[in-house]
C-alpha cells in the first residue's frame, strides 16, 4: 500500500511541476544578453555611466546605440549590423558600446528628438559628437540597414577625431 501511495504522489508531483512551469509560444528562450543581437561577441556596457567610464579610462570612443525591439527599423538595423563582419570587428578592437532600448536623463544624447533607430558617437572626454550624423536631414542619427558603408565611416570618423583632438 505504501509504495502504490508513493508511486501516485510521485507521479502527482512530476505531473504538477510539468504544468507550473512556463514555456513561451515559440518554444525555450535564450536568455536575453546585454549584446540583444547587435553583436553576441561585443562586450557591451550595461549602463550610460558604465559606458562613460570605461571610454574614458580606456581612451575609446562611445558608440550608443537606441532601439526598441518591436521596431522594425531597429530589427532591421540590428541584423544588418550583427552580420556585418567589418562593423563587428571595429567595434571590438576600437569602441565601447552600449545599446538602450530606453531614454537616458542625458538630454545631449537626444540633440534631435527621440527616435529608434539611432547611432551617437561619445569621446572619452565625455562630449556627444553631434557633428558625427547619418544621411537624413530629419532624423540626424538614424540609420538603416543599407548604410552599413556610412556606419562604418562615420565610426572611422570618431578615431580619427579623437586622435587628432589629442
């Protein structure tokens, strides 16, 4: 009687624990990394003060990058950017980065509105680089995917000025 009673509780117990536990839609989630997809291999800031330290005590550059994930200009931005080898590679060797998918209290980090996508470029004496911009007249700081050439000039841009304002 005893191990007929154990057996069922067992089972109840294995049953039960089975159903308690949640398992989204599309099956088991990767944790979320601080990189969200822009670059798994990227070791990435976790906060803006974060950020602001390690540029200045590493004499890099700040590369932030503002995104939302149920933006579909930032996915594609995102994807671009993670597949693109040279990008990825830049940024490793030459920047401190950091993505937010929220506003800072840094209103220099907005100097045209709040928008996603958008790319700002920081030096180590913790000064935003407006005069470092994308293509649009309207949205200063946006990319899109297909300016991965003009992304990747303007991060040149950022060493080159940072070396020659030394």
């Amino acid at each position: 009687m005893n191990k007929a009673a154990l057996s069922l509780l067992l089972i109840f117990v294995s049953v039960s624990s089975a159903f308690g536990k949640y398992v989204p839609k599309g099956g088991k989630r990767i944790p979320q990394t601080l990189s969200r997809g822009w670059g798994d291999q990227l070791i990435w800031a976790q906060t803006y003060e974060e950020a602001l330290y390690w540029s200045r005590s590493r004499n890099k550059p700040l590369m932030v990058v503002f995104h939302l994930d149920d933006c579909p200009h930032s996915q594609g931005l995102k994807k671009a950017f993670a597949e693109d080898n040279e990008i990825q590679r830049t940024l490793d060797e030459d920047f401190v980065v950091l993505n937010l998918m929220y506003e800072t209290t840094d209103s220099h980090l907005s100097p045209d509105g709040q928008y996603v996508p958008r790319i700002l470029f920081v030096d180590p004496a913790m000064t935003v680089r407006a005069d470092i911009n994308g293509r649009y007249s309207n949205r200063m700081y946006a990319y899109e995917p297909s300016d991965n050439k003009l992304l990747l000039s303007n991060m040149k841009k950022a060493k080159k000025l940072l070396k020659s304002e030394l």
